[in-house]
C-alpha cells in the first residue's frame, strides 16, 4: 500500500493517539498534536526515500517509528514539554536491516528519554539532540556496519543547557561504525560499550564539571576512542582482546580534580594517550596484562599529579610519563615484560619517580628537574640498561639490577645529592 499522508491530531484536551503505516517510495508522513499524554505511531516496511515527520507540542508526548527492509528514509522527531519543561518525553526508533536512513529526534524539556535500536543496518546516521534535566540518550547496533550517531545533550551550542544527561552507545558486531556524544554543564554520564568489531570510532566529550565517562572495548580491532573533559571529570576505558586500537583521554580545567583510568589486557600494538592539565589533583593509571607493541603516554601539566604505568606478561611495549608541576609521583612498573622500555620525566618540586622492570633487553631511563626529587630504578634480567639524571637540590638516586649485561649511568647536579648504584 502506497500511502501519502499528512496527519494532524490535536488532543487539547487529554489524550491523541495517531498510527501512520507505509510501504512506499518517496512518499510522506506528518504526525503533529498538541496536547498532553499524546502518542504517535509510524512504521515503514520495505520502505524506500519516504520521509515522516513528528511533531508533539505537550507534557508526556510519546513517539514511535518502526522502520524495517527499506532505505534512504528520513525521519524527523521534534517534542517539545511547553512552557513548564516538566515533561517527560519519549521517542523510540527501531531500524533493522535499513539502509541509508537518516534520522533526527530533536527534545527539550526535562527527563526525556530517546531509544535508537538498529539491527543489521548500514549507512544510517541518527541524531539526537537534548536539553533540560535528567535527559536520557540510549543507542543500540548489533550487526551493523558504517552508522553514524550524533548525541547532543546540551552543549549550549545547538541544544541549551542541559543538567544530569545520560547517554548509554552499545555496539555489537559491527564495523565502521561512528559514535559522538557532546555534554554540556554538570552531572553528565557518557558509556560506550564496542564488542566483537573493529573500525569503529566513539567519542565523548563533556564540557562542565562532575561529568563520567567510560568506554569498553571487548574483542575489538582498529577502532579510535577519545574522552575529552573539563572540570572535575573521570575518564575510564577498558580494552581486552583487541588489536590496534588508539585510546585518548584528554583532561583540563582550571582547578578541579581529573580522575583517568586504562586498562587493557590481551592484546597487542595498542596505542594510548593521557593528557592532564589543570591546578590541583590530577591522576593517571594505566594498567596493561599479557599485551604486546603497546605504546603508552602520560602528560600531567599541574600540581599534586599522580601518574601510574602498569605492564605484566608483555613485550616490547614502551611506557612514558612526563610531569611538569609540584608534589608529582610516578610508579612505573614493567614485570615480566620482553625488549620493553620505560621513560619518565618530571619537572618542578617534591616529585618522586620510581621504575621497576624484570625481563630482559629492558631499558629504563628517569630524568628530574626541581627540589626534593628521588628517583629509584629495579631491573633483573639480561641486557638491561638504567639511566638516572637530576637536577637541582637533595636528590637522590637508586639502581638495582640483577642479571648479565647491565649497565646503569646517574647524572646529579645541585646539592645534598646521593647515588647508589646495585649491581649482581
């Protein structure tokens, strides 16, 4: 049945309820009430190039498009709460084994909820844009390929301003998939969670203060996620199983804490990028097992920073941390881990700096510039090599190695220094 329709409800009074079915090519469906507690209902089967529209203007607008076999159908949603913005809109869109569908729900008011579920669908691009308190965006793929969402949950830039969003991104075998998710103001939570695919992108960012943000990877290959953060912010990113994949955490504010967190185990040639700048407090972990060809980078620019490099079961990795600022710590530890290397830098006062590794062909090198700095250095192993530079006043310096072939080198300058060098 080929159907164009242009359907207008208003339910001023309490409840508008209104169904739009189709199975056509370029044809058209407009669905618009007024009212409160109104519903609207679309669904399209082996549709082609149609184009439907929702339009809902009242307090607990619902709407629903079902959109199955077809392709190049777009799709817009609109609600708006009215002047009270108490509402708790809803807009669901299931699309399975759609191609080339494009699709825009757009809501303001407050504890909106927005549902995208797409299955075996390629080509699509869906986007859902935010604002009010409480807002809630969740997407779905499973077997899909080359989808693009965009969430927008005020940003101040195209939605307002919007408090407590939540966006919720779930990927399941699927490949080439994109995923954008912007927060604006406070209290965001941002989850993306990519299982089973490769080649897939995702990216959070989240302007404000007190926002989260995690992203899982499970058995993925080549994909490029970043989490980018203001003010009191907690980035958290947990990777196993995969290959290739490039994870970026980038954390600034004026003075508010930064709080970032990489695991990663079983996998290999994984590249990760932590960047920390801000007055006070900034933290750092990465915590890698049984991995191979990693490359890890922290940078902390602030005061009272703490930075963490864990490596166990692995080789050739490398790890490096730099610091520039006051009160800084680092902790890097490599066991177990073949033809790797260590390098760690820090620049101002009260740093401490500590590397341990166990293998063989290690290299570990430490450099510190500032007052009151310490550095310590392990190795036990073969072909191992320690270098240990400071610079300034009651430094003090430390190797250890245990095995065949080391050598270590301790360059001090200033006063009150001390090196002891450890080798069996």
């Amino acid at each position: 049945m080929k159907v164009k329709a242009i359907i207008i409800a208003m339910g001023l009074a309490a409840l508008a309820s209104t169904s739009a079915y189709a199975a056509s090519i370029g044809e058209g469906a407009i669905v618009e009430q007024y009212g409160n507690s109104n519903t609207a209902n679309v669904m399209q089967t082996a549709s082609s190039y149609d184009r439907v529209k929702v339009q809902q203007n009242g307090d607990g607008s619902t709407a629903t498009v079902t959109s199955s076999y077809g392709g190049g159908n777009v799709t817009d949603i609109l609600q708006n709460a009215g002047g009270t913005g108490a509402s708790k809109l809803s807009a669901t869109l299931t699309q399975q084994q759609a191609i080339g569908e494009k699709t825009t729900i757009t809501q303001t008011g407050t504890n909106s909820t927005a549902s995208v579920t797409q299955t075996a669908s390629s080509f699509d691009k869906d986007t859902v844009t935010q604002s009010g308190k409480n807002d809630s965006a969740t997407i779905n793929r499973t077997g899909s390929s080359w989808n693009t969402v965009n969430i927008d949950q005020g940003t101040g830039k195209t939605a307002g301003v919007s408090n407590g969003a939540t966006a919720t991104v779930t990927q399941t075998t699927t490949v080439g998939n994109r995923v954008d998710i912007l927060q604006g103001n406070e209290n965001g939570i941002a989850t993306v969670t990519q299982t089973n695919g490769g080649n897939n992108a995702a990216r959070i960012e989240q302007r404000g203060d007190h926002n989260d943000g995690k992203i899982e990877q499970i058995s993925e290959i080549g994909d490029n996620v970043s989490i980018k953060q203001a003010d009191f912010a907690r980035a958290q990113v947990h990777s196993e199983n995969g290959s290739g994949n490039v994870t970026t955490i980038d954390q600034s504010g004026a003075g508010a804490p930064h709080y970032a967190q990489v695991t990663q185990g079983n996998a290999t040639n994984e590249t990760t990028t932590i960047l920390q700048s801000g007055s006070a407090y900034n933290t750092a972990y990465v915590d890698q097992y049984r991995e191979a060809n990693d490359r890890t980078y922290i940078v902390q620019a602030g005061d009272r920073n703490t930075a963490a490099v864990h490596q166990t079961d692995g080789g050739s990795n490398v790890a490096v941390a730099v610091q520039a600022g006051s009160n800084n710590k680092m902790d890097l530890t490599q066991q177990g881990a073949v033809e790797s290397t260590l390098l760690a830098g820090q620049g101002g006062t009260f740093n401490e700096a500590k590397g341990k590794q166990s293998g063989s062909h290690e290299e570990l090198a430490l450099a510190q510039v500032g007052y009151l700095n310490s550095a310590d250095a392990t190795q036990a192993g073969a072909y191992n090599t320690a270098s240990i530079v400071q610079v300034g006043s009651a430094n003090y310096g430390y190797v250890n190695q245990a095995g065949i072939g080391n050598a270590a080198a301790i360059t001090q300058g200033g006063s009150l220094n001390k090196a002891v060098v450890v080798q069996k």
